[in-house]
C-alpha cells in the first residue's frame, strides 16, 4: 500500500513539473489526482548507442589502472622469487627443482653427509660404554646381582624409546615450520622436555621390574632383597648403585625423592595439548618396547659370563646402537615425509601398500628407499670402524678371528635389513590408523633392534667357537695321527 502511494506521488510530481516547464497546469480529473495531457507526454529516447560508447571507455578506464599494478606486483614477486633461489626458508632450499611426488629432492651423497658424522660419534660412544660394560662386569655388585646385567639393553634402549622419539618429534615439528616462533619454540621444546623426564622416571621403574620377575623366572626365586638396588639402578647410574649397595636407607631415598619430581614435570608438560596427550594415552609403545629390550637383557646375561662369549659385554651395546639409530634416522624421515605431503590417516596413492615389496623400499628412485639404501651402505663401513678400534683397545678380550668378522658384519647387515623394512611397513599403518610414526614406531623398533642385536651377536660368538672348536679337534686329530 505504501509503495503504491509512493509511485503515485512521484507520477504527480513529474507531472506538476513539466507543466510547469512549459507554462501550463495539469487539469485536475474527476477523482483528483492530477494527470498530464496525452499530447503533453515526452515519449523516451533510445541511448543505446551513446551508453555503449560511456561503458566501452569506463571500461577501460577501470582495467587499465589496476592492470598495470597487477604487472608490477607479478614483477616484484618474480624478483623475490630470484634473490630467495637458492637461500634458506624456513629450513628448506627454495631452488626450482622437479620431483615425481613433489618433494624436495636429495642426493645420496648429501644425505651420507648429514648422517655420517653423528653415527661415528654415537658409536664411539656406544663402543666407550661397550668397554666400560666389559670391565665393570667383573666388579662385586655384577657379581652379586646378575640381573643388573639384564637392564643393559633396556636402558640403552630407552635412548631409542625416549631420546631418540624426542629428537623425531623435534624435527618434524622444524622441517614443517612449527617452532618458527621463537616463543612456540620454548613452548614446544620445554614440554618435550618435561615428557621425557616423566617417561624416563616411570619406564626406568618398570625395566627394573622386568628384569627382577625376568630373573625369577630363570632363576626359579625371587630375590626382594635386590629390588631397591635394581630400582635405583634403572632410574640412576649402575656406578651408583654399586655405590649405595651397603647403604640401607639411600636406594629407596634416591627412587624416592626421583618420583616425587614426577608431578613437576607434568606441569611443564602441560603448556603444549600436543605433548599432554601423548602423555596420557603414550605410555603402551615405550613400556612394549621396552619388555622386547629386556629379552635382549636376559640373554646378555645368560652368555655374558661363559667364556664361549668372551667380549659380548663389548659388542652389545654397539650393535644394538648402531641398528636403533639407523632406523631412527630412517622413521623420523618417513615421518617428516608424511606430515609434509599428506595427511593424518591418507596415505599417499605410491604409498598406498601396507607391506610393500622388499626390492621397491631398497632399490627405487623413491626418496625415502634412497635414504634406506645409503643407510644400509653405511652399516659395514661403521661396524669395521669400530671393530678396528676394539681391537686397538682391547684386542685380548674379544675374538681376533676372520670368521667372527665375517658373521659379526653379516649379523649387523641381516639385523638393519629387517629394520629398515619394517620402519616402511610400521610407518604407513601407523599413519593410516591417524597416529604419529614418530611416537609409535621408533620404540618398537628400537626394541626389537636390540633383540635382534643381542640374539644374533650371540649367535655369531657361538658359531665362531664351534667353528674353531671343530677346527681345533682337527688339528689334534692330524697331530696325533700316525706319521
């Protein structure tokens, strides 16, 4: 209604004014409204030509301006483009490259580069501790407690478990620009941190758990006179353990005083929502992975004594370390690859195999069976340095013969195969059931390593001995067989 009333007051108005314009009143009609003549009505021109030549120059009007600041900003992101060619951004080399899957390419050589250097120093570390082990053997609390011995590969696989996953976690989250900020970067790194502590604390207490039911169930007995030495073994130092054996009240003090700094570190964990998660719901991968190093503890020290395996005490933690860190390496790159390109629960379509062909995680061009090939060259290399140093340092406790060599280089060989494989295979169905390879496969490999580690090193200590056994009883045979 009100709009009707509106059109007829303008249809008036334009009326009045024409009228007058040319100098005459509208007639008033019988109903009231005023109307305008028949003849008085202006009839509308057509402009179609006029209004197609406005449009055509307000078009162009219109384009040109921001046409040519579009050019000028395309001008200086390709100058951007040249001047950041080659440099750093955000840990990446910005170069203008081509790749099947659209990652940043890498050369073999590079990557031996970047790996070479840190597994030399983590095995001489490994093999100073392996020395240390085949001293401190023979002391009295070893002596005494023999399940001391039965925490070595658990503890050295919580460098797998723990410290290893913490460096994993870390360089997924700087490869894919998390801890840019430097304020996330404390955040991130301080969490971490403080998850670690826990863990440490918690898995400490549970190995020296294991190895004493472990020992019971060998033994026949369980030994509760040992539990506080074992507990604070596991969670300190053994050097300090055998430090404290005659004390009564400092072992349980120690184990103490280390728990109650749990709830401490759970705060600081807190601050990152990421890290309390796996805090609450991580706990199943590093205790499994830890049970599996503990069957690696029980046969070290069910053949560390024997003289048929004389040296093992040296061999054990380099084997079992060189293998945790070469699959290490290999998980937290896969890792990084996925949380690059694809997303949690996705496989990408080349990776779309849960167990993939032996020959295609080895003997492509892929980036990743790359990165496992030159991880593989590396295992004899590494182990004849080693070797080589041992014997320099102490050749007189551990085998000198070409036989034990060979089968010690085939052991470390057969034992990085299998893991490397199974870092490809765990890393795709981890991430295809949405959870993180870097918290769920490095334990479990790391703790098969040193399984697959002590077992197969012990095997080699056998072999050779009965292969120089055998040959031995031949020599006397010949010697003392008729002339």
């Amino acid at each position: 209604m009100d709009g009707t009333e509106t059109r007829q007051r303008r249809a008036e108005e334009l009326g009045l004014r024409y009228a007058l314009s040319i100098g005459k009143l509208p007639r008033v009609s019988e109903d009231g409204p005023l109307s305008v003549p028949e003849s008085q009505r202006v009839s509308p021109k057509l402009l179609g030509t006029e209004l197609s030549r406005e449009t055509a120059l307000s078009i162009g009007l219109q384009v040109i301006v921001p046409f040519i600041f579009a050019g000028l900003g395309l001008s200086g992101a390709g100058i951007l483009l040249n001047y950041f060619q080659g440099k750093k951004l955000r840990a990446f080399s910005c170069e203008l490259t081509r790749s099947p899957y659209g990652v940043f390419p890498e050369t073999a050589f590079t990557v031996t580069c970047q790996i070479m250097v840190p597994l030399l120093l983590s095995g001489l570390g490994m093999m100073t501790a392996g020395l240390v082990m085949n001293t401190i053997q023979h002391w009295p609390v070893f002596m005494e407690v023999k399940d001391l011995l039965t925490l070595v590969p658990p503890l050295v696989g919580l460098k797998g478990n723990l410290e290893m996953t913490l460096a994993s976690r870390l360089s997924t989250a700087a490869n894919t620009g998390q801890i840019d900020d430097p304020r996330e970067q404390h955040r991130v790194i301080s969490s971490n941190l403080a998850l670690v502590q826990v863990q440490a604390t918690v898995v400490g207490f549970l190995a020296a758990m294991a190895a004493l039911l472990l020992g019971a169930l060998s033994r026949g007995e369980l030994d509760f006179e040992k539990v506080e030495l074992l507990c604070a073994s596991s969670v300190i130092t053994a050097f300090l353990a055998a430090f404290a054996l005659d004390s009564r009240y400092l072992t349980p003090l120690v184990c103490i005083g280390l728990m109650a700094l749990t709830p401490v570190w759970v705060l600081i964990a807190k601050k990152n929502p990421p890290i309390m998660k796996i805090l609450k719901f991580g706990w199943f991968p590093i205790i499994l992975a830890m049970m599996i190093s503990s069957f690696g503890g029980l046969i070290l020290n069910k053949t560390i004594s024997k003289e048929q395996y004389k040296g093992m005490a040296i061999f054990t933690p380099i084997i079992c370390g060189v293998g945790g860190n070469l699959v290490a390496i290999q998980t937290s790159r896969i890792s990084t690859y996925l949380h690059m390109w694809s997303t949690p629960g996705v496989l990408p379509l080349w990776m779309k195999k849960f167990w993939p062909n032996p020959c295609s995680a080895f003997c492509t061009s892929e980036i990743n069976s790359m990165s496992a090939r030159v991880l593989l060259f590396l295992v004899i290399p590494g182990h004849l340095i080693f070797l080589y140093v041992i014997y320099l340092v102490e050749g007189h406790s551990v085998p000198n013969s070409k036989t034990f060599v060979v089968f010690y280089l085939l052991a470390g060989l057969i034992q990085v195969t299998i893991l490397l494989y199974l870092a490809e295979v765990m890393a795709r169905l981890t991430w295809h059931q949405a959870l993180d390879p870097d918290n769920h496969c490095i334990p479990y490999l790391t703790g098969l390593g040193d399984l697959l580690g002590t077992g197969l090193l012990a095997l080699c200590f056998l072999i050779s001995w009965l292969l120089s056994e055998a040959e031995l009883d031949g020599i006397l045979e010949l010697a003392s067989g008729p002339p």
